[in-house]
C-alpha cells in the first residue's frame, strides 16, 4: 500500500484509521518521548492534536537510531494530519489519514523499533 491510498479492511473507516494511530503511538511514544496517548481519539482533529504533540516532543529528545528521519517522518505526519483535520474540498480524509500511520509507522522504524508487517 502506497501511503496515499486508503486501507480497506478493519481500519478503513476514519474512526477506524484514527484509532490505529492512536494504537500505533501509544505502542512506543510514551517511553520514548514521554507524550502520554490517551486510550482514544474521535476523528481527525484529536490525531492532528496527539501528532502535532509527537512531533513535537521528537524535537526535544535525543532519539536512538536514525533521529533525524524520524523527526522528518513524525512532522511530515504531523502536515498530513492537519490537512485531514481540515478537510477542505478535495481532500481525501482517509488517504491522509493512511499516509499519517504510515508515516508514524516509518518513524518507529527509523527510530529501531519493530513494527509488525499489516496488510
């Protein structure tokens, strides 16, 4: 899956999306960064708010692994999910939302960890 295509499957929906990435976080942030995740989020808006806080927290902690693409990869997110949030006209909500876990994904790989393979 190319990150501007949306998943079909259990997480298709938007809700569905917006929880995956809240799952996706919560696995290693907390530890790594120190952002607490709360146990859900409702709809694109919270995403942008829980990314924008990662990214954030990235800029100020010194990461193992590739750092560097990491914080890339989490502000890129961070973009994508405002634009989501936003959802002008034309705007794919569940494609952006795609590409923000697939770039929270990306970081968590940078960063060393694993990430198991989904499809």
């Amino acid at each position: 899956m190319s990150a501007g295509t949306a998943p079909e499957g259990p997480y298709a929906g938007v809700d569905g999306l917006c929880e995956d990435i809240r799952g996706t976080l919560a696995e290693w942030v907390p530890r790594m960064l120190g952002v607490r995740v709360h146990r859900s989020v409702s709809g694109p808006a919270e995403v942008a708010r829980l990314v924008g806080a990662v990214a954030d927290a990235a800029e100020i902690t010194l990461l193992p692994g590739d750092g560097a693409t990491a914080r890339a990869e989490l502000h890129t997110a961070a973009a994508r999910s405002s634009t989501a949030e936003a959802g002008h006209a034309g705007t794919d909500v569940r494609a952006e939302l795609a590409a923000v876990r697939a770039g929270c994904r990306r970081a968590a790989v940078a960063l060393g960890l694993r990430v198991p393979v989904v499809f």
